[in-house]
C-alpha cells in the first residue's frame, strides 16, 4: 500500500468556539493581532464579536477588510503592508474561503518576505506563518482545516493554488451560529462546493482509507441537511450538522486534494471573476460523467451515501448524475455558464488555464485540454 499522510490543524467545534478567539491568541503570546475579514461578514456582527472576545484578552486588534470573494494578490499585500506597519504578531481570519485565503496570503508574506504569487505550487513556502487563527462563518471552503490557499492573480487573470503543510492554519474555531446570516443561495453555493470537496477526495487517486472516513460522512452529512438548511436557515441543529460536513470534507479534500471540478471552476473563477461554489455546483455533473468510468465502484460508493440504493441498478451512472442534478436544482443553484457570462469562444482558454492547475493532478482520469474544453461546452 502506498503511504500517505494526514494533515489537519487543532480546531475546537461547537456553538460558540468563535468566542475562544482571544483565549488562544493569548497562548500564541499575541499582542496585536490582524482581524482580516470581509464587508460581508463585518456587517453580519461576526468580526465585531471576535473583536471582542480579543479585547477582553487584552489583545490589541488592526481590522483588514479589503477582501473580494475572489481575493487579489494586490490585497494580499495591502494586508501584509498593514500586517508589518502594525506590528501586528498574529492573525484572525472571520469569514469564508476569501477572507481565510487573502489571511494565509498574508501570513506567507509576511514570514517569507516575497511577492505572494511567487508561492504558487505545493511546499515553495520556506518559511512558517505567523500563528493563524480561522473562525469560518460559511459550511464550505474549509479554509479553516486545509493545506491550501488560492489568491487570484488579476494581471493573468488567473486563479493560483498554494498548497503545503505551511499554509494550514494554527487553530480553527468552527461555530455553526455565525451560518444563521447566510442567505439561502449562499448556504447553497458554499454546501454544493463542500459536497464536491468530498466527492472528488473520495476519487482523487490521493485518497487513503483515512480521508475516505471523512469523505463519504461529509457527502452523507451534506445530502441529508442541505435542503432543510436552505428552508429553516436559523436552525442550529441542521447548520451544525452541515458546518460538521464541511469540516469532513476538508478534512479529506486537505490531505487526498481535488480533482477536475476544481481545477476547472479555478479557471472560471481567474478569467471571468465568477464565484466559486457556484462554478463548483455547475461543473460536477459533467466532470463526473467524464470520471465515472475511472472509478466505478468508488462512485457507487458516493451514491450509497448520497442516499440511493444502486443495488441491481443497471445504469449506476445516469441514477447517480440524475441525484446531483435532483439536489442542485432543489438547492436552486440551476444557472448555466452560459447564464453567468461565459461565451463559446471563451473556452479554449478556459481549458488551458485549467490544464496546468494542480488539481488535476489528482483526477481520476486524466483529460487532455481537449477533453476539458469538451466538458466546459457541455456546462455551458
């Protein structure tokens, strides 16, 4: 059996974990931290409640909220001006995958002291971050639990990965209170994107009986609360069983990767600025088509826990792709990419960016540019 590795942070789950901010940046020793989060969040009350909770640690806080959904290199390095100017020695992040990504960013900065897109790739970050607190307030990116970090660079129009033990946070608070201001598309968009980390991790050919625990409880998790989430969004019950379901599927997405939905929606996301889970949630069905031949049985597999019996079934593929597409059109994510802006003629760029994302190292399948312009075609 090849050897595999398992990478997760410490993190405390539970209502209100986001209130133990201060008690652990005061074990790091912190004097003023970077509260990096978004205007989003920041008008919910989140960050202003975590802001809190260091103050009465007496723990001084610079606030840093210059974040798009799709963070920015240029970003990245305005908080880490900010960062340095100051003297800060620790970092918060409250938010989603943005805010939580642009605060990895900064961290790398800071510590190594170059150009973020100078990490792109897996371990080309010598240096250790600052002590990284996350606090996730969507059930999605799990941001908070991975390896990986993805920065827009907006010269090239193109979304990097940043990957490596390096890049893990110190510590993430997972509180499900703070999902009860999400919007109900948004609960949408953030839970198909979980459900896709744990269905590609349960195919990627990095996987290994340890993220395969996490995977398929994470699909499990996510087919059984997703819907009743988007209906009762203020019931902590169903948003702690799917902010636990984005913990499962970082947990396996973090150390087994992705595949080609990711690479592909990261290409979405760099050319055309388009927003991730969304990308994610369109593009599944159609990679997964591509795969299943790959992976039959591990695809069976998903579909038990997604809930379908295919015992007996005689086209295990179209029952399987038939659920997605049940579920995602539930959730009322039912966009096109054609509808969210993309032209034909967008594609054969689309798919070369994709080509040499690193998730598609992991893919089941190996596509050539052409097959992933093919799939681009089919989801538009």
């Amino acid at each position: 059996m090849d050897l595999r590795k398992f990478v997760a942070p410490e993190f405390v789950f539970g209502q209100g974990a986001r209130k133990l901010a201060g008690r652990y940046a005061r074990n790091f020793g912190a004097n003023r931290v970077l509260l990096v989060s978004d205007p989003g969040v920041m008008a919910a009350g989140w960050t202003a409640e975590v802001k809190a909770a260091l103050n009465e640690a007496d723990i001084a806080c610079t606030e840093y909220s210059a974040v798009s959904p799709n963070p920015r290199e240029t970003e990245v390095m305005q908080g880490a001006d900010c960062y340095l100017s100051e003297d800060c020695d620790a970092i918060v992040a409250v938010g989603g995958g943005s805010p939580m990504d642009c605060a990895k960013g900064i961290g790398i900065v800071c510590s190594n002291e170059r150009p973020i897109l100078e990490f792109e790739g897996i371990d080309n970050i010598q240096q250790p971050m600052p002590p990284l607190i996350c606090i996730p307030t969507t059930a999605g990116t799990a941001a908070d639990v991975s390896q990986f970090a993805v920065i827009l660079n907006t010269p090239e129009k193109l979304k990097i990965v940043i990957a490596g033990k390096s890049a893990v946070p110190d510590v993430a608070l997972i509180d499900p209170e703070p999902l009860t201001t999400m919007d109900a598309y948004l609960t949408a968009c953030t839970g198909l994107d979980a459900l896709v980390h744990a269905i590609e991790s349960f195919v990627s050919t990095a996987s290994s009986p340890i993220t395969d625990l996490h995977a398929l409880e994470a699909i499990r998790l996510i087919a059984t609360n997703l819907l009743g989430t988007i209906s009762q969004p203020h019931d902590i019950g169903l948003r702690s069983q799917m902010m636990l379901g984005s913990l499962e599927a970082g947990l396996a997405f973090s150390t087994a990767s992705l595949g080609a939905v990711h690479a592909m929606a990261h290409s979405l996301g760099g050319l055309l600025d388009l927003p991730h889970g969304e990308c994610n949630a369109i593009l599944l069905e159609h990679v997964m088509a591509y795969n299943f031949t790959a992976a039959p049985e591990r695809f069976r597999q998903i579909g038990g826990a997604l809930g379908l019996d295919l015992r007996g079934t005689p086209n295990c593929r179209d029952a399987l792709l038939a659920e997605i597409r049940r579920i995602k059109t539930a959730a009322g994510v039912t966009h096109s990419l054609r509808e969210l802006g993309v032209k034909p003629t967008d594609l054969p760029a689309l798919a070369a960016k994709a080509f040499k994302d690193v998730c598609l190292v992991t893919n089941p399948r190996k596509p050539s540019q052409a097959d992933l312009e093919s799939i681009y075609a089919e989801a538009l």
